[in-house]
C-alpha cells in the first residue's frame, strides 16, 4: 500500500465523488444563468414594454394582455429555459433527469414564488394563463435547445 493511492476501490470512490460534485455545480451554474436571464429579461419587458404600451384600456380586453403581458412572459420564460440549456454542459446533459432539471427548475421557480405572491389578487384566468406561460414557454426553449444541438 505504500506509494499507491490506496486500495484499488479508494480511487474509484474519489472519482465517482468528483462526478457527482460536478454534476451538482453544473445544475447550479445552469440555474444561476437561468435566473439572472430571467429576471434581466423581465426587468426589460416591465420597463420598456409596459412602460410604453400598457394602459388602463389596453389591458381590460383579453387580447391586450394576452400581446402586452402572456405573450412576452412566454419569451422570456422560453429565454431563460434556453440559456440554462447551453449552460449546462456535458457530459451532464446526456442524463435526461439532469438535464431536466437543469431546464425547467428555474421557471418552475418563478411560478411558484409567483404564484405565492399574488394568490389573494389571483384570478382564474390569471392563474391559468400563468401556468400556461410557463409550459408553453418551457416547452419553446427546449425546443431551441434541442434544435441547437441537433437533436430532433
């Protein structure tokens, strides 16, 4: 034993050790990216879009809010999903419950904390389109991130 690492199966353990360290840094960094391209996303889409376009008469009609507010928050959801996507590298990608998480926690995320703080103000058509912004936004960035990967 002496002037070897060890034990034969000493060094295996070390190496499936590391694996799963960096599995579970390459779900945070792919969170992380999510995140902050989600709430930079959001931030500009409150700015800039409802800044300029939304008004009281805009948004009483369901197609307003379905231009000003549902339709941008799919594409912003879509962006975030995409970015946590190309972050997350391989070979972690190749798990396909890995790479899932590593996409759809950060929207899911959103929707709760959402979710939680608007509940009393909630309506049922807010909730709904809410849960279906992030599906179908969800949905659309990993489409783009297959696409981009060649997986079809």
């Amino acid at each position: 034993m002496r002037g070897t690492d060890g034990p034969p199966w000493a060094g295996t353990a070390r190496r499936d050790t590391a694996r799963e360290g960096g599995g579970t840094a390459a779900l945070v960094r792919a969170w992380a990216a999510g995140l902050v391209v989600l709430l930079l996303a959001e931030y500009l889409q409150v700015t800039y879009l409802y800044g300029t376009f939304a008004d009281a008469g805009r948004l009483e009609g369901f197609g307003g809010r379905l231009l000003l507010v549902h339709l941008p928050n799919a594409l912003c959801v879509a962006l975030a999903v995409g970015v946590s996507g190309r972050v997350h590298r391989e070979p972690f990608r190749s798990s396909p419950a890995r790479h899932a998480a590593a996409l759809f926690a950060v929207p899911l995320f959103a929707q709760a904390v959402s979710l939680a703080l608007q509940w009393e103000r909630a309506s049922v058509e807010g909730l709904s389109m809410s849960c279906a912004v992030v599906v179908v936004g969800a949905f659309c960035g990993h489409a783009a991130d297959r696409l981009r990967e060649g997986d079809r």
